[in-house]
C-alpha cells in the first residue's frame, strides 16, 4: 500500500525528517507516537502533500505510484486522507457543498460519474447518521462554530465519504473530552477494512485504547526509533520518551 | 471613400445645413459624427422622433453637463476621457465589423463562455457575430424555445397591465408616463455622468407595473429582444404603482464584447404606497487584458425613491466585470416605514479599479436600510466600497445596519472601505461593520486534501464569502454568478 524510503524532508530549509523508513500493509493500522517536536506533523503534511514541505531525499510509493510526484489533490483523488489536527473553517460554505464539490472531483479523478443533488445528500445523510451528526451539523458552513468534538467528527464524515484506501489520523484526539474521543474512534474503527490502511499519529496511549493498532512506532527527532506491537504503546505511556533523547543528541 | 466615412461625411453635412437651416431633413445614416454639441443632441433626439418637451430638456441637460467638473473624488485612476472623439449615435454596428463567425472571436472570450456552459448559438450573440442576434437571444435558456418564451411572456405581461418595452417606445407609447417620472430620481443635473447621459441616451428599458399587480416573472433584459445594441447610453426608468411587485434582471453572465470605453447609465426606480422593486445586476463587461490595457470604464447611477409608505427597493449587484467601475445604487427613503437594501459582491483582479457602494437617505419615519457590502481584490486591483447613511431630522426611528467585508488574494491588491454616517435625529439607530481578510494557506490546503483544485478551492472559498449577497439573486441568475465569482479569479493564486 505505501512505502516510505529513507525520507527527509525541511521546513524553512530545517531538516527536520532525517530519515524515514516505513512500510504499510493494505488493511493495516499504524500508530505514530514520539515527543513534541519529532516530526510526526511534518510527516503527516508531506504524504499529503502541503506546500512548504521540501523533500530532499528518499522516497513514497503509493499503491505502485509516486506519491511525491503529486499535487496535493492528485493525492486526495488517488485515496491519500488527512484527518487534520485543526480542522478549517470555510465561513458561507456549507457542509454538503463542500463535500459535494469534494466527492465529485474524487470520482471525476477515479472516472465515476458525479452523483447528482439526490443521490449525494442520501449518501452524505447515511454517512451523517452512522456517525451520530444531525442534519442541521451537516448543512452549517465547514467547520465554522463547531466544538473541537464536532470539527473532528466532521473530518471522519468527510473520510467516510470520500472512502480513502490510506488515511492519516493527524492527532485526531487533541482537544476531546472522553465523550468525543469514543466518538470519533468509533467512526473511525467503524471505516477499518482489510483495503483501507490508516497511520495513527499521536502523543498519547489513550488513543490507542480505542483504535487499536497493528504496529506502534516512535518517532523521534526525525526518525523511527522503535517499532513494535499495540503493547509498544503502552510501555510508552509507562515510561515517557526519555529513553530517545533530546533534539541536541539527534 | 468607404462606406462608413461616406455615412459620416453625409450626416456632418446634414447637420451643419441642419444649423444653418433648421433640423428638418430626413437622417438615413445611422452613425453620428464624432463629437459632442448641441446639433448632435438634436441629431439623436431627432433619430429618435421625440417630442419638443424631450429635446429640451435633452439640451438643458446638454448645456448644464458644460457647466461641470469631471468628478475626482472616487478611488480610481485613468487617462483623462476625450468627449469629442466619441460617437454619440450609432445604430446596430455595421454589419462589416464585425466577425464573420466564431472563429474570428477571441479564443479567450470563449473558453470563458465554454466554462459558463453557454450554448453555441447564445455564444455568437455575445460575441456580436454577424447574422446571429438575428434570432431572438434569451439567455439561461437552451431548453426552450425563445421565439415562444418571448411571446407567451409578452401576451402574459399586457394582461396583466404591465408595460415593458424599450424607452424610446414607451416614449412614443407612453409619453405622459415618461414625462412625469422621467429625470424625478436622478435629475438631469444630478452629477457630470448622469448629466451626459441625459442629453444623450439612446435607449434602455422602461417598466410600469400598475396598481396592486404582482409581476408573474422576473423581468429581464434578455426577454427584449431589440434590447442587445442599447448602446454606452442607457437609461432605465421602472415604475412600481400602489401594492405592486417587479423583479428585474439587468447585464449578464457571460463576458460582452463591446467597444465602447465608456458606459454612462442612468437607472431610476420609482415605488409608491406598498410597492415592492428588487433590481439585480450582474455585471461583467470587458475588465481589460492581464495588464491592465483596455476596459470597460463603467460609469453608472443608479437610484430608487421609495416615495410611498411601506415601500421597499432591494438592490443587488455582482460585479466583476469592468476595467473601472464607479457606481452607487442608491435609495431615497421618502415613505413613512419604507425600506431600502444594498448587497453588493465587486471582484477586481489584475488591474481593475472598483469604486462602489451605496447611499441611503431616510427621510420618512421609521425608515430601515440594509447595507451589505463584499469586496474582494486579487492581482493588482484596488476595490473600494463607499457608502453614504444619511438620517434627517423628520426620520423618527430610522435604522440602518452595514456590513462591509473586503478579501483580499495575494499581497499586491487594496480593499478600501469609506463610510459616511450623517444622523440628524436622536432616535435614529446607525450599525456600522466592517472586516478585511485574507483567504488563508490552511483554508487553501483544506480543500485541496479533500481532492480539489486550487482554483476550484478558491472559487469555493470566495463563493462562500459573497453567500449572503448571492442569496439575494433570484435563483437561475444566482448559479451562473457562482460560477462567474470562481472564473473571475482564475490565475489569481498560485
């Protein structure tokens, strides 16, 4: 499915992957776990392809392509997600607009026909329900005086639609009380499928209670330190980052 | 000698032996020479066979427009305008200039009709192609056919009481009707441009919607099919009567060609007791190339006097056209309880020049307006919005509320917001807003992981800015403004 080879990558001309090197089964959910500062966010921005994000060496295949190769929205098209840690607000454009537009240009991209007005919000009202979002959530503009629970599960309803084969989970659980977390995991463990992989970045274990993953790796100051089981996570929690060492001894 | 020259030489002569002999003379040609003066004045109103009370004030205006200064006030720039090197009549263009077919038209123009989804026949209307506004243009509407829309519409309208015609034929049909109102809204002396046009306006729509009717439809400019060579000179004149309804539709979405340089409009609204007039506008003449050559100076006023108690006048303008735009639509609010609204999306880019905005004045009691107000500015441009509340001392608790957001594309175009707030009663309530923004690099990234383009995101973004004005549209307009809004900033980004 995808395949991260000796990456690096700056930011402002900071190097700050120094080396990445991870393999991804179809079906198979990774955790990314490391300290503050590691680059667990600059990962996630550049197999998505953000700007200002300048890849220096190595390389990612996905699904037999370049993945480097490709603007941010061939990236999207050919079934690269980011749940972002900061969802956006788009103040005047409503949900099903937006999704509307997205979901369109996705299957434009894969060559499926658009679906017209009905078809969509049938889709979209589903999608909406399995995920415990009301109608009202899904006609109000993107994002836009939603909670931190509710701009996260907005981020699921737009991965349950658009149907990813590879998603990016960027700290999906920064910000939520208990309530929203099992919220949001449940969408999330609700959309695993043995074609649909999924990278799980986060700080902390608790996440990981809820989305189980199959390998946990720590990044730490630009690369993977360790990999391991679902049990890496919680030796983590036990223990902290220490071990790693700092960004001076990098 | 060609032909065009020949015309020119015949009418000069016929006009000079006009002044020594009085205007009597048969015109056959239909172009006058270029220049500005009283025979010419008398040339078009002679065209036009109006009537003696018309040519004067036709040269009053003439002889005032003399006596004024160009405005400098507004925000904008340009060379100083040549009136004498302008013709001031030119009936339908001589079939010789223009293109034989569409392959003679701007590749450029048509992608942009192509992406605007215009069926090929309308396409060649547009573009002044020789032969094609021969049949009927009706925009919007490749599923009917237009001969039959535009009969039924017509045989549905005189039922009802309504006139709706060209303004030199209402001034034929209807001349007690034009005299009473005609100049009552916007003065023949009211400002240098408005002046200009009322010595020489050609044509324009008229409307009159009798007591207590209900227009059964959006009344539209496309509907009249004499209506696509009105010329630089427009004048308007739409009369609602006690307890009745019009909605009107002026421009259109798809780019015009059209040569003149300088469009000098008058509109003028009139509302009585419980009368209702919404106005919509989407403008989008010729903005002039990437480097600011060429252009559409759009030099329009456009005014409704709410003269009856509970009247109400709603305007609504998309502009992205123009090279420079100088515009204020504006409402007298004179009726005890009436209304007045504004919304207003203007988009510059590259080296367009917007100065807009509105004026309100509340006279009445109890008199509300609402001003809502969308700039934005990508390229080079620079978009004003100017806006005049003015509360007198008679308008007991008049209200008005104004939004005025500016988005800004990139870091080398200007948002200006100039507002005026005149209140001289103590009971009047005043809201002013106003927020300047930039489309953000998150937003832009947001879209395009979820699988859209950056222009589309753009378009996306800005649509969703300008929604609380493109709501306002009457709905088939509003989509084609949507899609305008996104192909309006194409190149903005990136």
């Amino acid at each position: 499915m995808l395949e991260i080879k000796n990456l690096h990558a700056t930011v402002d001309g900071k190097e700050i992957l120094k080396g990445i090197n991870l393999t991804i089964n179809p079906g198979e959910v990774h955790a990314i776990m490391g300290p503050n500062g590691s680059g667990k966010s600059t990962l996630s921005y550049v197999l998505s392809g953000r700007d200002g994000y300048e890849v220096t060496e190595g390389s990612v295949t996905f699904q037999g392509k370049d993945l480097l190769a490709m603007e941010a929205e061939e990236r999207a098209a050919e079934g690269v997600f980011l749940a972002f840690q900061y969802p956006v607000e788009i103040p005047g454009v409503s949900n099903t607009t937006f999704l509307k537009t997205a979901l369109n240009a996705v299957r434009k991209h894969k060559g499926l026909p658009e679906l017209d007005a009905m078809q969509f919000l049938k889709l979209i009202r589903a999608k909406a329900k399995a995920l415990n979002m009301n109608d009202d959530m899904i006609k109000r503009a993107v994002n836009v005086g939603f909670s931190g629970g509710e701009k996260k599960r907005n981020d699921i309803l737009q991965m349950a639609m658009l149907e990813p084969s590879f998603a990016i989970l960027d700290e999906t659980d920064s910000g939520l009380d208990i309530d929203a977390l099992k919220l949001v995991a449940d969408g999330v463990n609700s959309l695993r499928s043995p074609e649909r992989s999924m990278l799980v970045i986060t700080h902390y274990q608790r996440l990981l209670s809820y989305i189980v993953p199959d390998h946990v790796h720590v990044l730490a100051y630009g690369r993977i330190v360790r990999s391991g089981g679902k049990e890496l996570a919680l030796e983590l929690e036990a223990k902290g980052y220490a071990e790693f060492g700092s960004p001076e001894a990098a | 000698m060609a032909a065009t020259e020949q015309t020119v030489e015949q009418v000069r002569a016929v006009t000079e032996q006009k002044y020594k002999y009085g205007f009597t003379t048969e015109i056959e040609s239909d172009l006058a020479p270029k220049g500005l003066n009283e025979d010419i004045v008398r040339f078009i109103s002679a065209k036009k066979g109006e009537p003696e009370w018309l040519l004067e004030w036709r040269l009053q205006a003439y002889r005032h427009w003399l006596t004024m200064e160009e405005p400098t006030w507004a925000m904008v720039d340009f060379p100083k305008i040549d009136y004498q090197d302008s013709h001031y009549y030119a009936a339908p263009k001589a079939a010789k200039d223009k293109p034989k077919s569409l392959d003679e038209v701007d590749p450029e123009l048509l992608a942009t009709y192509e992406k605007l989804g215009i069926p090929l026949k309308e396409q060649a209307i547009l573009a002044g192609v020789e032969g094609a506004g021969e049949m009927p243009a009706v925009a919007v509407d490749a599923v009917f056919d237009s001969v039959s829309v535009a009969t039924t519409f017509k045989k549905k309208l005189e039922e009802k009481g309504i006139i709706f015609c060209s303004i030199s034929e209402a001034i034929r049909e209807h001349p007690e009707l034009v005299r009473k109102y005609m100049g009552s809204v916007v003065p023949y002396s009211d400002n240098y441009y408005a002046t200009l046009n009322s010595a020489v306006f050609t044509d324009g729509s008229f409307v009159y919607i009798p007591k207590g009717v209900r227009c059964p439809m959006e009344l539209s400019t496309y509907f009249r099919i004499n209506a696509s060579n009105t010329g630089q000179f427009e004048r308007t004149l739409i009369i609602a009567d006690e307890g009745s309804y019009v909605s009107y539709l002026e421009g259109c979405t798809a780019p015009m060609r059209d040569e003149n340089q300088l469009h000098a409009a008058v509109v003028e609204l009139v509302a009585m007791d419980d009368a209702t007039i919404k106005y919509s506008t989407v403008q989008n003449w010729y903005p002039g190339d990437e480097n600011g050559k060429g252009g559409i100076y759009n030099f329009v006023t456009k005014r409704g006097a709410c003269r009856g108690k509970n009247s109400k006048i709603s305007w609504t303008q998309v502009e992205t056209g123009s090279a420079i735009t100088w515009k204020y639509p504006s409402c007298i609010l004179q009726g005890d309880n009436s209304v007045g609204e504004f919304y207003s999306v203007a988009i510059t880019n590259n080296y367009q020049q917007a100065d807009t905005g509105t004026k309100m004045i509340h006279i009445g009691k109890n008199t509300r307006s609402t001003i809502v107000a969308k700039g934005i500015s990508a390229g080079k441009a620079q978009s004003t919005y100017r806006g005049l509340v003015r509360i007198l001392p008679k308008a007991e608790g008049a209200r008005n509320y104004t939004q005025c957001d500016s988005l800004l594309i990139g870091d080398k175009c200007g948002a200006h917001t100039v507002p005026y707030i005149e209140s001289r009663n103590r009971t009047a309530r005043v809201e002013h807003e106003a927020t300047t923004a930039k489309i953000s690099e998150d937003q832009l990234f947001y879209c395009r992981a979820r699988g859209l383009s950056e222009e589309d995101a753009v378009g996306l973004i800005v649509n969703g800015f300008c929604r609380e004005v493109l709501k306002e549209l009457p709905m088939e307009f509003a989509v084609e403004a949507q899609k305008l809004v996104a192909i309006s900033l194409e190149g903005s980004v990136g």
